[in-house]
C-alpha cells in the first residue's frame, strides 16, 4: 500500500542550501549568495556580512541565484544593510532574484534598499569601474 499526502510531513522537508563567495571586485566586495535564504541559512549569510564589512568601503550583494526568500531571509538583508550604515559602509541588493524581488516589493521594502540590476551578459565583478575597459572610464 502506497502511501500519499496533500502535505508534506515535516520530516520530507527539503533540505534548505545556501552558499556564500566573497570577491573582491576593485572598488567593492561582491557577497553572492545562492539557494534559500531560510530561518536555518540566514545566520550564515550575516556572519558573511559582518566578515566583508571589516573591511569593505562598499558591499554588493548579488541575489541572482536566490531562489527562495522567507521572513527571516528579509530580516538577515535589513540587519546587513543596518551593520553597513552602523560602519559606513555603502550596501547594495544587486539583480534580486524575481522570487526575491517580489517579496522585497509584498514588504514595500524596495525603497528601502539600494537596488541594482545588470544586464543579463555582465558578472557581478565586470560591473566595477576597475574592470572597465579604458574608454570607458
């Protein structure tokens, strides 16, 4: 006999994954974070966050590859971007996912945070000045 639920129990619950690479892009610290930001991942992504504003003039935070975003996902970005002014730091949300877009928009947070989007063909790091080419500049 097979059994079949409409929800899932608690112990089929997916494992929540979250990596962290730290660059250095020229005149910025690049944070890009994939997976889920989750209650169990959150506390990961702000020790990153206080390890990178030790130092950095500037922090991005690319959330391309963030494809799921809950209460506690939220509250990690607004305690980073409240470290960063604590250190005068500037903090930037960098191409938010569309999952994370919205619900940064459902929490009228959009005007909260600084915001940036590159255009599809860019790396995070290919948007600093340094790695312009020199007509560019």
């Amino acid at each position: 006999m097979t059994e079949f639920s409409l929800w899932p129990s608690r112990h089929s619950r997916r494992q929540d994954r979250l990596d962290t690479e730290i660059s250095e892009c020229g005149t910025f610290t690049m944070v890009t974070v994939r997976g889920r930001l989750t209650l169990d991942t959150s506390p990961a992504l702000l020790d990153a966050f206080r390890h990178v504003l030790r130092q950095a003039p500037k922090m991005k935070v690319n959330l391309r590859e963030v494809d799921f975003l809950d209460s506690s996902g939220i509250s990690v970005l607004i305690q980073g971007l409240k470290l960063a002014q604590e250190k005068s730091v500037d903090y930037v949300l960098l191409d938010p996912s569309p999952k994370v877009r919205a619900v940064i928009e459902l929490s009228q947070l959009q005007t909260f945070f600084e915001i940036e989007t590159s255009s599809n063909t860019e790396t995070p790091c290919d948007l600093s000045p340094g790695n312009l080419p020199s007509d560019v500049v």
